[in-house]
C-alpha cells in the first residue's frame, strides 16, 4: 500500500519482510515499551527502547528505539503514531524496525482511552496527515475497536522505581507471595520471595569498555543473528562461585561495579571460593501487564543454563577456538568430548527466541531498598510450568 514520500513508502506491517534493509513509515498502536537500561560511571541513561507495536494486519511486531529520549517519551502504551524513516531489519528469524539517527515520530493518538470514547470520525477530523496516513489511521482505529476487551488488558502500567541504596543485613527468614502477574510484583512493598509466571524478552549484559558497540550487550540480538563470536568471554569471567561477585577477570568485558566484597554472604565461613563464573547480567521477562529486569548471578545462570557451569562452557570454548575439540563418534555423545559450548549455545537460543516461549515459572528474592537495575528483583530458581492435557 501507500505513498511514498521523504520518509519511505507507509506500509502494513505485515509487509515489512519484504522491506528488509530498507527505511519505511509505520502507523501503529503501542502496546508496550521495555526500557532496557545501563548505568555509566556518569549516571543511568537509557540505550535502548523495545516497543512492541501493532496494527491491522499484524497485531505484535517489535520496534527498537536507539538513544532518542523524544521518542521514548512519546511512545507510551495506548498510543498512535506514525513512525518515519525507520530501518527493517532481521535477525534471525524475527524481522523487527530500528530507528537510526534520522528517524522521527508523530503522536497521532495520545491515549487508548482517546479512542474508546471519540470513536473513528471524531478522531479523522483533528489529523493533519496525509490521504495514504489517513486511510491507515482509520483502519488502526476501526481494529483497536474491534479487539478492543483484548487490548485493553495488555496495557502498560508505570511504576514509581524505589532509588534508596542498600546495605549489608543479616539474613532473615523471607516471607513468600505467590503473584499473579508482574504488576502484583513490581508493587510489593516489603522484601520477600515471591513466584509467577513470565516469559523471556532479553537478555542485558553491562559493560564499560572504551569504544565499546552498544549492541554487544543485547545477547538476544547477537545469538539471533549468530554474532556470538566473543559471547563465552564475554559472560564467563572470574568470581566467587557462591555469591557470584566477579572478581579481576582476564577474559573480555568487566561488569561495572564498585569494589569486590570483602566476606562473601553465601559462604558459612565468609570466605570466597574462587573459580570461573558466569558474569551478573539483567534478563528482562514481562506477562500481559508489564515488564521487570531480574538480575541473575551465577548460581541462578546456571540453572537458567540447563545446569551447565561457567568453567564447562569456557574450557570447551577454549578447546575449539585451538581447534583440539573433536566431535566424533561416542567421544562426541558423552565424557570429555561432549562440547558444552555447542549446548550452551543451542540453550540460550532457545531461551532468546522472540515472541516463541511459553512462560516460564520465576521464583525471585525482592530486596525493596534497591532500584530494579541494582537488584531489586533477583533470580533463585526457575521450572517450567506443569501442563495437563484433557485426553478425553
């Protein structure tokens, strides 16, 4: 469909795998936005945005907004916007639009409840659009209304993020909640453990290196598009297998953070056991309400890993980067020769593949006194929900 003018041709989304690689206008309905955020030595700024957006001819399709605070601002739940001089691209198997420097941003529609109550024709008339625009705005809203008990429900909510900083307690036994959506979650006022069910978004690693490309630290990005040449440095690192405290590392990137503790809290003895372990990361889950970052340490990677521990990934990753590991035979199905990089590998693509998980069961410690990207919610274990199937 549609016009084609400075900012690209205006087309459906459903059309956009035939757009890879090239720029296009989209006019769409926000679901949801997923602030994926990194604190520098400067203080905390946003890299990038995941928004999730749709229309009428395709109801989910991802969006990511690179360092604009305009746009992220703009972009709210409920919203209509036309989105211009946006890139298609793909990864993968997911195709998704990335803004560049040039992109901009019209809001149609400030909010979903603007079309509940003026309805098509109210809203046609206070546009300053073109006809192609006008045309798709009027479909985008006419769908709205139409699956409208749907969308309503998938609504973001903001939340007011606690900023107090933490210190050093005795541990205490720790109420548990069983939640039922991740807003029940992120509304907890006191410290507990609490359980529900979300499913996997992305996977964040902070990093500060000099020059350092802010797409490396989206694991999700780089294993869809099979650019995790570096990935077992960059996630595997030294520390205390216990506690997870990353240590000096001698592989890759380094993990901000402020100095190594002294004692490690995990251990009866408060000594550190020292070994390779994988690197505190964020991994960002969300249901229909909303979206939280839980921080994972190496105890709670290794779960999410399929019980694969750091050393095992990085001395295989060693051995085929020497070129000594050979899959053959038995060697290759059990024992030493079983290549625990490859698994690693086929796990976390599996994990990061996007919009294809069920939800997964997350059971978190909810410290209160931190902020969301300093621990607030930290992972403890992870099962995968029983399903009953009715045979008769």
């Amino acid at each position: 469909m549609a016009a084609i003018g400075w900012y690209g041709p205006l087309i459906n989304l459903s059309e956009a795998p035939s757009h890879i690689g090239h720029f296009v206008q989209l006019l769409v309905l926000v679901h949801r936005t997923l602030p994926v955020e990194y604190k520098s030595s400067g203080g905390g700024r946003v890299i990038r945005t995941d928004v999730q957006v749709g229309d009428d001819t395709r109801p989910y399709f991802g969006v990511s907004i690179w360092n604009n605070k305009h746009m992220e601002s703009v972009l709210k739940a409920g919203n209509v916007v036309l989105l211009q001089n946006v890139k298609v691209t793909r990864f993968g198997d997911a195709v998704e639009a990335r803004t560049v420097q040039q992109s901009s941003i019209k809001c149609l529609i400030d909010s979903y409840e603007s079309i509940r109550s003026e309805g098509v024709n109210n809203l046609m008339k206070v546009q300053h659009i073109g006809i192609a625009s006008k045309e798709k705005l009027k479909k985008v809203i006419t769908w709205v209304l139409r699956v409208e008990p749907i969308l309503f429900k998938r609504i973001s909510h903001n939340f007011k993020r606690n900023q107090n900083s933490a210190n050093w307690k005795f541990p205490e036994e720790m109420q548990h909640k069983d939640c039922l959506s991740l807003v029940e979650v992120s509304n907890l006022n006191d410290s507990c453990n609490a359980s529900f069910f979300a499913s996997v978004g992305e996977m964040f690693l902070p990093m500060h290196l000099p020059d350092i490309d802010e797409e490396r630290m989206f694991i999700r990005s780089r294993i869809c598009s099979s650019a995790y040449g570096n990935l077992a440095e960059d996630l595997v690192c030294t520390g205390c297998q216990l506690c997870g405290a990353p240590l000096n590392s001698e592989f890759g990137s380094r993990i901000e953070q402020k100095t190594v503790p002294l004692y490690c809290q995990k251990s009866l003895n408060r000594l550190h056991v020292v070994g390779l372990i994988y690197r505190p990361f964020l991994l960002y889950v969300w249901d229909d309400s909303t979206y939280i970052p839980l921080v994972i340490k190496n105890k709670a990677a290794e779960i999410l890993f399929g019980n694969i521990k750091a050393e095992s990934v990085h001395s295989s990753y060693r051995k085929q980067a020497r070129g000594q590991l050979i899959n053959k035979g038995a060697e290759a199905q059990c024992g030493r020769g079983l290549n625990f990089y490859t698994l690693w590998l086929v796990l976390l693509k599996s994990l990061l593949q996007p919009g294809k998980n069920s939800p997964l069961k997350f059971e978190v410690c909810v410290d209160t006194t931190k902020s969301w990207e300093n621990g607030r919610f930290e992972m403890v274990s992870l099962s995968l929900p029983l399903v009953f199937q009715d045979v008769n």
